[in-house]
C-alpha cells in the first residue's frame, strides 16, 4: 500500500533526514544550489539596515489633517487627534509594507482613497511624516535588523528597581545608547527605594552620577520623587523602559491615578510577571504622554554605531574604545575604580559587530 502525505508534503521528505541527502546531486545542480547560497549571503552581508526605515513621500498629502498612531492591530491603527479624540483607521494599500510604530505623525483622510472592506473603518492613513526621533534596539538578524519602540518622544525613561528584580547597571547603560542613537533626551529613575535603606547610596549607580546623568529616585508606596515625575511630564512625550516587575505600571499609577493600569507580583523565580503586553499611549494632563513598554528581557545594541562609546564609557581612553578586547578587567596595573564598566564595554563592543547568525558561511 502506498504510504499517504498530506498536501503539500514531498514524497521524498523522509530522505532531508539522511546526512547522504544532497549525496545524489549532479554536479550541474550542486553548482546550482551554492551559486544560490552565496546570493542569499550576499544579499544579507550587503543588507541595508536603515534602508527597511525609509517612509514614502508624504508631501502630496500635507493638505490633509495629522494624527498620531497610538495602537496599531495589523492594518487596522488607532489614532488620536490634535484635540485628543480617538479615531480607528485603516492603512492605504502602499503602506502595508512600512514599518510604523506608537509615536509616529500621520496624515489621514476621512473618506477612503482606495476602496476596502466596508466593514473597516472609514478614515484611511495614506502618509507618515519624517521622524524627528526613533527609539529602536536591534533584531534578530538582518532579515529583522530593528525593533521599532516608539516614535517621535522627547525623553527615554528606564526605570530600575532597588530590588525585586535587582538594579542592573548595564541595562541603564544599553538605555543611555539608544537614547543617544535616537536623539532623545536619557533620564534614569530609580523605583522602590522604600525597598532600600536610607543609608544605602546605591554604589552601583556612582559611574553613572559621575556622568552627571539625571537619576531620580522614586517609591510609590511613600510618594518619594512623585511630584518631581510630574513637572518633568509636563508638555513631553516620555518612553518608560524597564524589565518586568521594575514597577513601570505601579509608576504610571502614581502620576496618573485615573488610568488604574494593571500590576503584577514578582514570580517564585525571582523575574517580573508581564502586564504590559504591548507599547500603550497614555495622554496625561497638561499636555504630556507616557508610553508604557512590555518589560524587557534585554536592549539589544546590535547594529548600532561604535562611535556612541565615547559618551557612553567617557572615562576611558580613546585607544581602550577602539579595541578594548585587548583589556583584562582583572588585570591591576589598569587601576580600574569599576571593572565592571570595561567588562560592559567589551559586551557593547562585541554585540555592535554581530553579524547575521543565518549567513550562509561557506562560500
């Protein structure tokens, strides 16, 4: 009896698993198969990165009126207007393919330019305007070199724990990189601090003080630097960035009470419990905007600039920033106050060369 495969399965599946598999090749379609790889490689190592940001022209639709994307649901978006009304719109047919965020200025029309489902929404986005901002880490690869966060903010904010998670410095660190890669402003706020005592100057913060980096410390429970949160909102667009049970949303309580955003208790495992489970516009009053993030595993820099270094690690010497591989952290002689900020070093410094791990590597 004939063995049976469902659709679309080859009748030779079976023999992908043999290590003989492309054993029985001729030598015209083995030729064939690694002209066809070394194009793929190719193609991948001469990827531009940037190029996947590109935004179509928009100034033949500067007469119609501007939104921002607040939500997006595949291609369905939410908007908000100038006067803070919400609207739900649909993506015109030439945007499909375009990488949009929360953040970005679009134009839209109230009538459809192209024809869809009438069960859609009715106002339809045909343009996105330039960026004067884009908070992005890198992806995976270079088949997904970005992962967009938000668009057009004033200010990134990463939040820290005292404890539960514990304060990790190099994440403040990757913060401050794509802060600056961005454009934005870079603020580091310290959340719990009820958790710690008073005595506790948090040491592990004193390079970056050293930078004379803005750092404020907060504690819900109490109302320690609530206040201060509010006036730095006033009128800016702020990107809150944090791991999961750092206390973001407990945060975004305290300053705005009516929002009532959902909270999670630490897990037995010591991590965050996710709440957030995608980036959310919160308009506030006086004009500002919080975006609350999912909580992070890690800020990837990859595909980021080497020359951001300097201002990240500015109290090393320019031949340590051009190779500092070559460094022990260990070593003594080097009379190091933190080696733990030249051990981060050489993870940024490593992790912005990383090259696509799908390239094919025999060519």
């Amino acid at each position: 009896m004939a063995r049976k495969f469902r659709l679309g399965q080859s009748r030779e599946a079976q023999d992908l698993d043999s290590p003989d598999a492309y054993a029985r090749e001729g030598r015209a379609a083995s030729k064939r198969r690694q002209i066809s790889a070394e194009r793929l490689s190719t193609d991948n190592e001469a990827h531009d990165a940037d190029s996947l940001l590109l935004l179509p022209d928009a100034s033949p639709w500067l007469h119609l009126p501007e939104a921002t994307l607040v939500w997006r649901h595949s291609q369905i978006v939410d908007l908000e207007l100038e006067d803070r009304t919400p609207l739900r719109a649909s993506l015109a047919g030439k945007l499909k393919g375009v990488k949009l965020c929360v953040g970005d200025r679009v134009r839209y029309s109230s009538v459809p330019i192209e024809p869809g489902d009438p069960g859609l929404p009715q106002a339809q986005v045909v343009a996105v305007m330039p960026r004067k901002s884009l908070l992005k880490r890198g992806g995976i690869d270079d088949r997904e070199p970005w992962q967009l966060i938000c668009a057009n903010a004033d200010e990134l904010w990463i939040c820290a724990a005292v404890v539960d998670p514990p304060l990790r410095p190099g994440l403040l660190e990757r913060g401050q990189t794509l802060a600056l890669a961005a454009g934005m402003a870079f603020r580091i706020i310290v959340t719990k601090r009820d958790r710690a005592s008073v005595k506790d100057t948090l040491p592990e913060l004193d390079p970056l003080r050293a930078q004379d980096l803005p750092i404020l410390e907060t504690s819900a429970t109490t109302g320690l630097g609530i206040p201060e949160l509010r006036d730095l909102l006033r009128g800016r667009s702020v990107v809150l960035v944090g791991h999961s049970g750092v206390g973001k949303s407990t945060l975004i309580n305290a300053l705005v009470p009516d929002l009532k955003q959902r909270t999670g208790d630490m897990s037995r495992y010591g991590t965050g419990r996710q709440t957030t489970t995608g980036a959310r516009w919160l308009p506030v009053e006086d004009g500002g905007t919080l975006v609350d993030t999912p909580g992070i595993r890690n800020l990837s820099v990859r595909g980021l600039s080497r020359t951001l270094l300097p201002a990240i690690f500015p109290e090393f010497p320019t031949t340590w920033l051009e190779d500092p591989m070559a460094l022990d952290p260990e070593d003594e002689a080097l009379n190091l106050d933190y080696p733990e900020r030249l051990q981060s070093l050489q993870r940024l410094w490593l992790e912005m060369d990383e090259r696509n791990p799908n390239q094919n590597i025999h060519r």
